[in-house]
C-alpha cells in the first residue's frame, strides 16, 4: 500500500478497513487480521498499526477479545457506510460540485456518465 503525505498513515490504513467491510470482504463478527499482522502487510510500525485498531475500536467498527484478538464488529457496515458517507458528502462532494459548475457539466452529462460507470463496475 502507498501511503499518501496529505493524511495520517494510520487514517489511511483504517480506510482500507472500511473499505474491505463496505465491499462485505470482512463481515461482522469476523477476525480482523492482527495488529503484527497489519504492521507487516502495511509495511508500517507496529504502534502505527496499534493506532488505527485503537481509532476503529473508538468508533465501534472493531471490537476486542481480550487474548483472542480484534473482530469486526456488530453494526460495523452500517456504521463505516454512515461515516464514509458524512465524509465524502461534507469533505468530497463540495470539490465535485465545484468542478462540475466549472466545467458547466449538465445533470443529464453527469447522469449519462455515471449509467455507464455502473455498468462497467
């Protein structure tokens, strides 16, 4: 994973955990990997990778059996969907509308485009 310098490592490793849950790859109630584990793969320092089991477990999408190890947690999907979701409508969004009425998109272009997004995806 590339890491990018506009934000926290450890925010962008917890994005890859909401992603793999939005795309049902981890469902709930089921192991999360390791905090080594994440370490290794991510190439990052164990406290870093700590970190982002710490923010996710604050937010509820992790939770903890002492011993056992992290799991994802009851709720979890909908709780990503509803904090990616409030991000990208407050964060993402206002950037898009502003290219869209810099670049004069019409609604019916945008539409157009987006039907043939979801085809292909």
């Amino acid at each position: 994973m590339e890491f990018k310098d506009t934000q926290p490592i450890y925010i962008q490793i917890a994005d890859y955990f909401c992603e793999n849950i939005l795309l049902k790859k981890w469902k709930e109630g089921e192991r999360a990997p390791s905090v080594r584990q994440v370490a290794v793969s991510m190439e990052v320092n164990p406290n870093t990778a700590l970190r982002t089991f710490n923010y996710l477990q604050d937010m509820g999408i992790i939770y903890n059996k002492r011993g056992i190890g992290y799991f994802v947690g009851d709720n979890a999907y909908n709780k990503t969907l509803e904090l990616k979701k409030e991000k990208f409508i407050n964060t993402d969004l206002p950037f898009i509308f502003k290219s869209i009425k810099m670049l004069n998109i019409s609604f019916d272009e945008l539409n157009k485009l987006y039907l043939e997004y979801c085809k292909t995806k």
